[in-house]
C-alpha cells in the first residue's frame, strides 16, 4: 500500500482508503518545562484514523515529553489537546502506547494478559472463557492464525514479535483508536519487522485507526508511514507532511542541530600517531587498526555497539568481538580486570549503571580514581582534587557533599565523566555521554573528550547523535540494523546521508 | 564559580561549590536525633522511677546492649551493601552452645573462644558464598542458615542447657582490661569506633556504601563488589559469635534460646539507627545508638512495671516513629 498524497490541505489518502480521515487527537500550542528547562515550546501535533504518523526528532527534542502529555502521564503546561472519538459517548481511552519494553505480565497466559484490563473491578469474577473470547477477539483483528497459537501460552514463552502482537491486541481490545509505538522494531529481526508491518498496514487500512510510530529508522519510515511530524528543541519544525515531500536529506536537515561551525574543529591531526595500534576484531571478518589517540565512532542499531563495548569493558557478553594489542588480550572478563589495564567506562544508563545514588558527589566523583590507584585512606587533598574537577566541568553543584541527586540530569552526566577526566587511561568506552545534555554543556564534554584522545587514550564511543559522530569522530564505524558490522565511514562519504545509508537509521 | 546558563533569564543566581564538610552535627544529624530520643526517653522513665536514672542502671542497660550493639554492627554492614542476615540470633545461640560444650569437654579459654568465633566464620562464609557465588537471595540464603544453624544449637547438646565455669581466658571473663571500664563496653566503643572510621575515611568503606547504593554501577567501576558483599557476611557472621561469647561468658550458662529474639532486635537496631533496608544508607554509630534505643526501651518498661508483653509494641512504635522522620526529614533521597 503506497501512501498517495492529495494536494488540498496537505491530507494524505491511502489507495481504497476505507474510511474517512477524521481527526483523532489535535494538539496545538502545547508547552511543558521541567524548571528552567522549556522541554516544549509550543508543538503542533495531529493524529488521523487511517494514518500511519512518523514522529521523528533527536534526542532531548522532545519527542518523550509529547508522547507522555497525549497519553495523560503528564500534565501540561499551556496548550489545548482536543479528542475526538469515531464512538461517540465512549469514555474508553482512545489512545494506547506500546512501548519498546513490552508490559506484559509473564507468567499470565496471553489470555490474561489482554482479558484482564476488561475486569470491571478487582472484586469480579474472572472467567477464564470470557477472556479467553476477548483475547481471541482482539488477536483476530491481527492475525488469526498466530492467535490460536499463542493465546493459552505465558506471556514468558513469546517471541518478542508476539509480545507486541499481544500488546497490540490488548490495546485494540480497549477499543483504542490511537495506536501509539516508541521504536517498536529496535529489537525485532528484518523478518519480524516485516510481520509487524503488513499488520500495522492491515490495522490501518481495515480497521480505520490512527498510529503513531516513533524511530530513527529511515528505511522503516520510508516504507511505513504516510505522514511525518519533526520536533526540534520543543518546536515542531515539519508539521504532518508527506513523506513522501521530503527527502532523507531534509528530514535529516531539520532533525539536526543548525550548529555545523564545529566540524573539523575537533579532529585531530591525523598525522599524529603515537605508541602502537590496537586491533579491535569481530564477527565477519570485521577487523579495525585503532592508533592511540583516535576517537572512533559506533554508529547503527545498539545491538551492533553493545556486542563490540561490553567486551571491551567486561561488562557482560558480546558479539564475538575482542580485542588484540599492547597490553590488550582478548576480551575482559570483569569490569575490574579491564579497569586494571586502563578502560574506562561511561555507561549510558546514568542512573542504574553510572551514579552512585547514596554517595556524595566527593565520592561519586572520585570513584575511578580511587579504585585505579589503589587508593586506601580518604585523604583531606582529595576535596580539592574533587573540587578542581568540578569547576573544570562547571558543573554546577552546591556543595560536594550533596547526594547526586540534587543535581540536574545535565550535571549528573557531567559528574560521570569528571570520574574519568585526568586518569591515565588507554581506552575510554563512552555509550551516549551527552544523553539529555544541553547543547552548551554538550560541547563542554565533547571538549573533554578530545582532551582525553590528545592525551594518548582510544575513545570508542557510541552515540545514535549521528550529526555528533560525525562533528568529533576521527573514524565512524557503522553496523546494520540487525548488528552486523557494516565497516568504517568512508572519507569522501564522512556526511548524514552516507552515515544513513551505510546504517540504514536516520539519526 | 559563577554559573552561567543559556540565553533569555538575566536574574542569575551565583552559585559557589563548597567542599566545606558538613559539620559533625549535620553530617550525623540522624544519630544526634537518636541520641537525643534515647536522652528524652530515659528522662520520661526516670519522672516516674527515679532509679532509671542512677548509675547502677545505666550499668545495666550497657550490660543488657553490648551483644545487640556488637551483632547489630554487623547486620548494618550487610544491609549497607543492600543484603540481609536473619542468621545472626541463631550463629549467637550456637556459638554459646560450642563454647559451653567444649569447655565441658576439657578445652581452655582461648580454644573453646576460638571454636565458638568458628561458628561464626563458617556460617558467615557460607552465607557470603552462596549470596554471592551463587547468587541467591539474601533473604533466602540466611533464612536457610538461620534455621539450620537455630536447629543445630539444639543438637549440640541435645536441648540441655550447659553452664561453664569461670574461664581463665580474658575475652570470656568478664572482667576489665581498662580499669573501671567494663570489657562489653570497652569492645563496643572500639567496635563502633574502627567501623565507624573505615567506613568513613577509608575507601574500602566507602565501596561499601557504593555497593548498597548500585551494585551494578559499582561493579563498572571496578569495585569489587562480590567480595565486599562477602566480607560484609563474614564480618557479621564473625560479631554474631563475637556477641554470643560475650554473653556466656557473663551469663556463665549457654542456652539453645538464647538469640532466639535478638536477629529482629538487630534488624530494628540498624533501622532505627537510620540504615535503608535497600542498601547505600547509615552509619555504624547509628546502629549502635538504634540497639542502645531498643534496650532503653526494654528497660523502661520493665522499670515502669508495665507488663513486659508490651515490649514488642513500644518497640514497633519507635520504629515506626524513626523511619516515619527519616521519610520526611530527607526530601533529597530518591
């Protein structure tokens, strides 16, 4: 089913088109901060039945907090947000979200799962065939065959295909007529992508409802959606347009940050080459001559990056990837052998993995430094080693002694890599440093970083940021969609389009 | 450091980071607070029976708290780094058992004291290593200890109670290594003090606290997070034993009961002296203050004559009380 665009007033009609294009959810004008911080600034957003909606923008647009204001999370600040349902006098919610990690309950059967947001209260009697039917019901509008397969298995035996098969029911079920899915192919295979699409379509075509589909992937957008709306810091720069009217280039364009002037600023002499090489070695034949003091880029699906970093950190499992040079064998086994031979770390799971909630920010910052040095006593010189760090970053704290907590996200990721900063490290393994940083504070770490490279550290480093990769990277390596490695950015393809073509994501 | 952010907001506020460490009163303000209802509490007891008050009942109380300080110190360590010892009121049972049992076998002092600290050691061992080799839960692990090691303190004996005669060895007489200063005492004090400073100002303490507040980032940053887990079963394994031996040694009689009540008592200590149960959080010092309030409050109801069944409830309520301004005194805790 191609998407066919009208010319009047911008509405695109799908070919037999079934049904009329009523407008579902229209929100206009909506504003949210979150402190001093305008997360929204005044977003257009609209949603039709018989439309599938490309919601697109980079990180810290303001893609989440939209999603999280429609849906009723979160209460806005100014702005008016009108529903209109097909069904009239329905109190249901019209709108259901399926979120890349699935909310099922795993040792319910499938029919639990879907039938048990139907119980009217706690108190009422379950009837295993009455939800059984509901389930049945709701699959059916999907895909008949898998649902006599699956619906009397826990939720725990699914495939993740079906689990957002499931979900889906489930949200239909409710008589939703919004579908709303947060990158709902990132941890699909291509074929699996492919089931979930010819269903989506079908949902579209046969069932009149709307969906809004949030990824970074060109390709998917591309074959999927008919419309595409663009945040860009809190602002809604492309407004429900055909997608086939841009170009990848354009959706690109008005994804990114305008700052271009720092390209080329931050490379390195490539001249420059100090000490030996490490070989980073992977699946495929995927080899890669890394010389002290590059920052490499990873680029593509995380499925591809995580298989390379936690290897490289000792931090779990990867992809067949390891490691060979001076002082380098193999892979890691711990986190702290590869602490011993100069990693350093900077997980992009800043909560959970990177700070350390109930110490002080002292402690906090210096963490790695203790455990590379052996350190036994807390020293009294120790404060103004943190306090050195902590006016280097400009992190903004009010006294070092506060729990981590009472600092903004921004400046928790500052503090996280302050950790690192001064160490002498041959490998620094970052995954999204500047996750829900500003652009100021942005540039700040991106500074550090390359003071870090200029002090004869490799920096692998992660980030779905394309446009960043490509500002600091002396070398982007990209893998596919599914993981696999592609091979290094060529020089005269260094751009957006060449990094989106070689990764198959827009951003 | 002036602080400047983006763009349109002019009034900015200037901002300067201290390392100033907080004052001794507001970095322990938590355990002042104990301190201070522990102050106002025996005051209460003493309007009503002036003799709370006198010497010879706070000689009591200290007498009546070491072994509780002493075990609660090391349940604190384990709940620090996020675990829980329900083992400990039954690895005290059973050291006083052992002790007993090989002093009536003909052991001296310091074999029968070494034996009865074994207990300790090999059931926090096996605590550490099935929690952390493993990896089973905590809760799991030391119930399993917890009634294996209650059960064996029967056995030992049969379910006869044994009484030991005086010992010649000085951890088990208890007598004074410092003049006028009563040993339990004088071991609490360095217990508490030592914890209190490696916790403090040395960086193993510090992994510690790191390791209750995110065992995962920890173990990123190259902490050794099992075997600090390990250490924190073995050290509280060890004061369990410690406290048991404390006690026959005063008691001069081991009986299979006799921690049966204080593995609660020591949970209640360390939350009550300001410890998360999620890890990350408290000090050595409030454990000890939190078994200091728990035996104050025994001691008042008894001294006041209210029916001792009533315990439990003055007990629960002072919980109840401390977590309750814990909750609300700190805002910034997530």
């Amino acid at each position: 089913m191609e998407p066919v665009q009208s010319l009047g007033g911008g509405t695109v009609a799908a070919a037999g088109q079934a049904f009329t294009r009523e407008s579902l959810i229209e929100a206009s004008n909506v504003e949210k901060s979150y402190g001093a911080t305008r997360v929204l600034r005044g977003v257009d957003f609209q949603v039709r039945s018989g439309e599938i909606h490309a919601l697109l923008g980079g990180n810290g647009a303001g893609k989440s907090t939209l999603v999280r204001i429609v849906t009723g999370l979160t209460p806005r600040d100014a702005g008016e947000i009108r529903f209109s349902s097909a069904k009239t006098n329905s109190i249901h919610p019209i709108i259901a979200v399926v979120h890349q990690e699935l909310a099922l309950l795993p040792e319910l059967s499938v029919a639990e799962n879907i039938g048990i947001v139907h119980a009217r209260s706690g108190f009422s009697r379950s009837s295993h065939r009455r939800m059984r039917d509901v389930a049945l019901n709701a699959l059916d509008l999907i895909d008949p065959a898998i649902g006599r397969e699956i619906v009397d298995l826990p939720a725990r035996k699914l495939s993740l295909h079906e689990g957002q098969i499931v979900e889906i029911a489930r949200a239909l079920s409710t008589g939703a007529e919004v579908l709303l899915l947060d990158e709902p192919t990132a941890n699909l295979t291509a074929g699996e992508t492919a089931k979930l699409f010819s269903v989506l379509k079908r949902l579209v075509h046969d069932e009149g409802i709307g969906i809004v589909f949030v990824s970074h992937r060109m390709k998917e957008i591309r074959e999927l959606c008919h419309v595409c709306t663009i945040l860009r810091d809190g602002i809604t720069v492309v407004n429900a347009t055909p997608v086939a009217l841009l170009s990848d280039a354009e959706i690109v364009q008005q994804m990114g940050q305008p700052a271009h002037d720092v390209a080329g600023r931050l490379k390195s002499k490539k001249e420059v080459r100090q000490g030996s090489p490490v070989e980073f070695l992977g699946p495929d034949d995927a080899r890669m001559e890394i010389w002290p003091g590059t920052i490499l880029g990873l680029a593509g699906a995380p499925a591809g990056p995580t298989g390379l970093i936690n290897p490289l950190v000792g931090a779990g499992r990867g992809a067949g990837w390891h490691v060979s040079g001076e002082g380098f064998k193999g892979s890691f086994s711990s986190p702290s052998q590869a602490a011993r031979a100069g990693v350093g770390f900077i997980s992009g799971d800043r909560t959970m993995k990177g700070i350390l909630s109930q110490l002080p920010i002292v402690d906090n910052v210096l963490a790695a430094r203790r455990v590379r040095e052996g350190r036994q006593i807390v020293g009294a010189a120790e404060r103004q080693e943190c306090l050195d760090l902590v006016s280097a970053l400009k992190l903004k704290a009010v006294s070092i002694w506060d729990l981590p907590a009472s600092l903004s996200g921004g400046n928790q990721q500052k503090l996280i890599v302050a950790r690192w900063l001064g160490l002498p490290l041959r490998l620094v393994v970052l995954e999204e440093p500047t996750r829900g940083v500003d652009i100021g504070t942005k540039h700040d770490i991106y500074a550090l970083i390359r003071h870090m490279a200029d002090a004869g550290a490799i920096i692998v480093w992660w980030s779905t940021e394309n446009i960043e990769l490509l500002e600091l990277c002396d070398a982007i390596f990209a893998f596919d969609t599914d993981g696999r490695p592609k091979g290094f950015l060529s020089e005269e393809r260094f751009t957006e389009d060449g990094l989106a073509e070689l990764t198959g994501m827009a951003a | 450091m002036t602080d400047v952010t983006n763009g349109n907001a002019a009034a900015k506020k200037i901002r300067t980071t201290t390392t100033r460490a907080p004052g001794l009163l507001l970095s322990y303000r938590t355990e002042a607070a104990i301190a201070a209802a522990i102050v106002a509490l025996m005051l209460a007891v003493g309007m009503f029976v002036p003799a709370a008050l006198s010497m010879g009942n706070m000689q009591n109380i200290i007498q009546a708290a070491a072994p509780l300080i002493i075990m609660s110190l090391g349940v604190f360590l384990v709940v620090l780094t996020g675990g829980i010892d329900l083992s400990v009121g039954s690895v005290f049972s059973l050291t006083g058992m052992v002790t007993a049992l090989a002093m009536a076998n003909g052991a001296d002092g310091v074999t029968a004291s070494i034996a009865g600290l074994a207990v300790g050691l090999v059931f926090g061992s096996l605590n550490g290593f099935l929690v952390t080799v493993v990896r089973l839960a905590p809760f799991v692990v030391t119930l399993i200890t917890y009634a294996v090691a209650g059960s064996l303190a029967f056995i030992v004996t049969n379910g006869r109670s044994m009484p030991i005669g005086a010992p010649d060895f000085w951890l088990l007489n208890s007598g004074e290594l410092i003049p006028s200063v009563p040993n339990h005492l004088l071991f609490c004090i360095i217990l508490m003090v030592v914890l209190e400073y490696v916790l403090r100002k040395v960086v193993l303490g510090r992994w510690f606290y790191a390791v209750g507040s995110s065992a995962v980032a920890a173990r990123l940053l190259g902490i050794p997070v099992l075997r600090i887990k390990l250490a924190a079963y073995v050290i509280s394994g060890l004061l369990a034993s410690f406290a048991g031996l404390l006690t026959v040694s005063y008691i001069l009689n081991a009986e299979a009961t006799a921690g049966s009540s204080l593995m609660l008592q020591a949970i209640a200590a360390v939350v009550i002296g300001g410890a998360s149960l999620f890890g990350g959080t408290g000090s050595a010092i409030g454990a000890v203050l939190g078994a200091l309030m728990i035996t104050c409050i025994q001691n008042g109801v008894n001294l006041i004559g209210v029916n001792s069944f009533w315990q439990g409830s003055v007990t629960g309520a002072a919980i109840l009380l401390a977590v309750l301004i814990d909750r609300f005194s700190n805002k910034n805790r997530l």
